[in-house]
C-alpha cells in the first residue's frame, strides 16, 4: 500500500545532494557481560541470515528513486527486502580506541543512502578497545524523524539484563495510537450524512491561518524594536557556519552529567535546554574565537521543537522550531545565559497559544530563507543573502532508565545530525539516564579541528556552574 510523503517530509528529499545528504544517526556504545563483541556481532549476523522482510518504515523504500525533486512522492513496500545489506558488520583497526571509532563513524556518515531500498543502514562495530560493541545507524529524514527513530531504535532494548532477548528495531511492528473515546457529538459528526466534521475542519485550518498571521506580525514589528528579544528571520550574522560545505565529515562527542545541568538550570531559573543552548554558545564563542572567526553579532541557532502527542506511534515528520540567541556575542557567562533566557522566552509565548498545523506552517516560514541560502551556498555565494540562523541545535529526549541490549547495558547514546549548504555544523545532544549526549556534526572541509569545539562546549559548562551554582566553599555565584 503507498503513503504519500508530507510537503514537509518531501522538503529532505528535495535538500538532497552529493554534499549535502539529509540522514541523521546514532551511535550507541553497549557494555559486553556476556561473552565478547565479536560473539555478539555473529549471532546477530545468524539472525539476519533467517530475515526476509521488516516492518514499517523500515520495510518502505520511494517509488521514484531516480526523482528525488518529484512532487508527488510515496512510500511503497519493498518486496524484495534485503536484511544483510541493511545491517552490516565492521571492525576497528588497532588500537581501536576513540580517534579510530570516530574516524569511522565520519567516514560511514558522509556516504549517501541508497533511495533504491529503504533508505537506512546499520552497522555492528567491534574491536573497540573496551571490549564494548559500538552500533551506528543511520535513516533519512523523510522517513523518520529524529525523535521518532531513536523512539524506534531503543524498542530493541529492554529495561532489565533479565528480560527476554527483543528483536532487532526494524522487525517490531509500529506502536498503535489508542484511539481516544469520543463523545456523542463527536461520533455523530464523523457520520458521512453530518457536516459536522467538515466545519470542524474549515475552522482549524482559519485559526491556524489566524495564528501563523499574528505569529509573522510579531517578528515584523520586532525589527523596529531594538529592545524586543525575539528573534527575527534574517537576522543572523553572516559567518564561516554560513558556507559551502563539502561531502566529507568530522564527528566528536562530549557526555555531561544531566543532574548537574540541572542544578545549573534550577539555579538560573531556566529550562534544560536554555542551559544546553547556553553551553554550545559559550562553547562556539571560545572556538570562532582561536580561528579569528568571531562575528560581532551574536550567533542565532535554529532549535527544533518536537510537538507530536505523547501516545502518537511516529513515521514522518511533525516538528516546530524556534530561533534563538546564542549570546556570543558577551563574554560572561551569566549575561549569556540571560541573553538564551529571552530570547527562547518570547520565542515560547510566540508559539504557545497556536495548534500543531499553525506551528508547523509558522516554522516553515521561519526556516523559509535557508532554502534560498543553501541554494546560493553551494555556488559559493553564500554573502549574498543574509542568513536567518548559523548553526542548528537540537535536544532529543532519549530513556530515563538504564536500558539492555541482550542482557548487556547500554552504556552511552550519541546523536549523529546532517549538514546542509549554508549549515557545515550541527549540534544534538540526547538524553540517556542520568547522562546528557552531545554529537558534533561539522564539514571537514569548513571546520578546522572539530574537537576543539567540543572541550570548549566543557569549559562553557564549568563557567556556568561558577556564575550560578553554590559551591561548598564560597557560597552561591549569582
């Protein structure tokens, strides 16, 4: 049975190039108790041997490949589903330790997916080091989203070393949503001989309109207020996170303790994320900084929101977005944090009152002008047209518990994003028990020395905790 793709989840396939390639991953790190990775890697690859078929969206592949610009896309099923060159085994070259890991993972990322099968791939890493066995998958994002895949990549893990063994992610059928009990009125509306539901629907398409219109009032009257915080399209400095990128990508990581993020938040009165967005800012400041690269203007982050329902079983794509000060422009880290603090503050109120379809819509037009400027980006002519943000950061809420693959623990979690032209960085940190992953997605062409960027992101976190969190000895840094 075909699905149509969403204009939305249509928009990735259109950004597609040889340069920029529009999948997002995941690298997962799992402690082996029970014998050793490469024991772990074979009886994976005997399962495989015996798989013919997967469930959806794993299973779905375009029905025209060759046409990635068509305007009338649909996911058919793959009669022809192949589970071996879907999961692939690898191995680390000695000594197998965290430059080798990352080295591979760059090298995996920056390949394109093939649109003549579903497009994902997963591979089964060993001889790390460790003795732990790495997993990286990667799935393009109009498939599925990246909250939605790693929804779906985690099914294949339990929540005790007891539990029974899980199949592996793309052989669990999809979640069902439970529909909810309707009333009277509403059942009687969905009757084909009542009008009911086709007025309900008119009036959700004018309140969305409605909303998106005093959404894009608002960000107009912003730029003649110099005082408004919001955060306004075009708005952004021109930069080097603003050019051409290349096909080729580095890949670093850096894991921070979520509780004391969070002491950081409590203290500054913020949200979670104000602080994540707070760290990549005073991270980013000190690096454009050692390159000469700085601009005078803060840098502006592009920050998905993902609005789906909480019971809702995924596929596609529904997210908002927000633009948002990074506050590079100041060199304290209070007045920094501050500075996210407002702006994603009146960002918020912006967005709050609109339903799903009026967000979606507005995000569109907020992320409109990229098109323009990757388009213009990747003939080299970025300069011409100002950009509306320079880096995209995202915070992808991942388990709150510890989880295992096969009675072995699930050791860390880390996001790996896309680049586009006019965007050669990504940041997006994921969540896991009491940990909080950062991936750093960068050009390897554009950004020198990628890791830099991620040891800068730390020292951001340490000025914070001094400017807002009590310590023993000295008392609280407000």
């Amino acid at each position: 049975m075909a699905k149509w793709l969403s204009p939305l989840d249509a928009m990735f396939l259109y950004m597609e190039s040889p340069d920029s390639m529009m999948h997002v991953g995941g690298l997962v790190e799992i402690e082996v108790t029970d014998g050793t990775s490469g024991d772990m890697s074979r009886r994976i690859r005997d399962e495989l041997e015996e798989m013919t078929s997967a469930q959806a969206p794993w299973n779905l592949k375009l029905a025209t490949p060759k046409f990635l610009k068509n305007p009338a896309h649909r996911w058919i099923e793959d009669p022809e589903f192949d589970a071996m060159y879907h999961v692939r085994r690898s191995a680390l070259p000695s000594p197998g330790g965290e430059r080798e890991l990352g080295v591979l993972v760059s090298r995996l990322h920056s390949r394109p997916l093939d649109f003549r099968r579903p497009p994902w791939e997963c591979y089964i890493i060993e001889g790390h080091e460790s003795g732990n066995l790495m997993m990286y998958a990667k799935v393009h994002h109009s498939l599925v989203d990246g909250y939605t895949a790693v929804k779906m990549f985690m099914r294949s893990f339990s929540d005790s070393p007891d539990a029974p063994d899980e199949p592996l992610f793309f052989q669990i059928p999809p979640a069902e949503r439970r529909p909810k009990r309707k009333k009277r009125a509403e059942r009687e509306a969905d009757s084909p001989a009542d009008q009911g539901s086709f007025v309900s629907a008119v009036a959700g398409h004018m309140t969305s309109v409605r909303d998106i219109g005093k959404g894009l009032g608002r960000l107009s009257r912003s730029r003649f207020r110099k005082d408004d915080p919001i955060v306004t399209i075009l708005q952004a400095p021109r930069s080097i996170l603003n050019g051409r990128i290349g096909r080729n990508r580095r890949f670093a990581t850096q894991q921070y303790d979520i509780g004391r993020m969070r002491r950081i938040a409590d203290a500054a009165g913020c949200t979670l994320n104000d602080v994540v967005l707070a760290v990549c800012g005073g991270g980013l400041r000190d690096y454009m900084q050692s390159i000469g690269a700085l601009p005078a203007k803060p840098l502006i982050a592009f920050v998905p929101v993902n609005i789906r329902p909480k019971d809702d079983p995924g596929g596609g794509n529904m997210v908002g977005g927000m633009l948002a000060s990074l506050g590079t422009d100041v060199e304290s880290a209070e007045e920094r944090l501050k500075a996210v603090v407002a702006s994603t503050t009146a960002a918020k109120k912006q967005m709050e009152k609109m339903n799903r379809a009026a967000i979606i819509g507005y995000t569109m037009y907020v992320g409109s002008p990229l098109l323009v400027q990757t388009g213009l980006a990747q003939f080299g002519l970025g300069k011409v047209f100002p950009p509306s943000f320079n880096v995209v950061i995202s915070n992808v809420p991942g388990p709150t518990k510890p989880l295992y693959f096969r009675g072995n623990r699930l050791a860390s979690v880390y996001p790996v994003s896309f680049l586009m032209h006019g965007g050669p960085l990504n940041i997006t940190c994921e969540s896991y028990g009491d940990t909080l992953n950062f991936g750093f997605v960068g050009c390897r062409d554009t950004l020198p020395r990628l890791q830099r960027l991620a040891l800068a992101c730390g020292d951001a976190v340490d000025e914070l905790e001094k400017a807002f969190v009590a310590d023993e000895h000295h008392g609280a840094h407000i």
